[in-house]
C-alpha cells in the first residue's frame, strides 16, 4: 500500500492547475500563474532560464529532477527558442499541460453546436 507521502508526490501539477482555476476563477488564475513565474524566474533577466529553475526547483518538490529533465520542460515551453520562459510562454506551458482545462469549454461548444444543429434542423 502507497504511503500518504507517496500518493501526494503522484499528484501532479496537472491535477490541480483545474481546482485552481474553478476556485479562483480566471483572473485569479492568471494572477497564481504569474506569481509562480515570478518565484522561478531570474529577477535580472525577468525570465525563467535554466539556472534559475534549477535554484528554485526544490520550492516546488522538483529538487530531485536532473539537468536533462529541467531542460526538457524549458524546451516544451520555450517558443521562441531563446533557452528561457517569457511570462507569456510558462502560462502557456502551464495550461497545455492541463489539458483539463478545456473540458468545461469543449461542454459549452459542443451543446451549443448541438442546439444550433437541432435548431436548423427542425426549422
């Protein structure tokens, strides 16, 4: 049986990126997403680079990540190849791996197609 600490460290941030964003709503969202790349950014360079999340990983239980690894998720959300996360491209990253997010908004499109589609139908 998983000890309590094991299945907290099994939670990852994708599991909880859509309670953030139900319980704190958009604009609260954007806001913890930009106070969390505020604490792993460069305060120099006012990006996350490499070494800064290195720094900082252990604030968020990622201490034991190898270089590779870190390096890995800088590439995933480094979108215009600078070797660092704008503000804009860790929201970015942030969201696309939460794809849960959309599930809410994928609802509201579909019923509306379906009303749509039911509406021009028996028109």
């Amino acid at each position: 049986m998983a000890s309590h600490q094991q299945q907290q460290q099994s939670v990852g941030f994708e599991d909880y990126l859509p309670v953030m964003a139900e319980r704190l709503g958009e604009e609260g969202l954007m806001q913890e997403l930009a106070s969390g790349f505020r604490l792993l950014q460069d305060p120099a360079l006012g990006l996350i680079t490499f070494a800064s999340l290195r720094r900082n990983a252990p604030l968020l239980g990622l201490g034991a990540m190898s270089d590779d690894d870190l390096r890995g998720m800088l590439a995933e959300g480094d979108f215009d190849g600078d070797g660092a996360l704008s503000e804009m491209e860790f929201c970015v990253l942030m969201v696309r791996l939460s794809p849960e997010l959309m599930d809410e908004p994928r609802r509201w499109l579909d019923d509306a197609v379906a009303q749509a589609s039911q509406f021009l139908f028996t028109s």
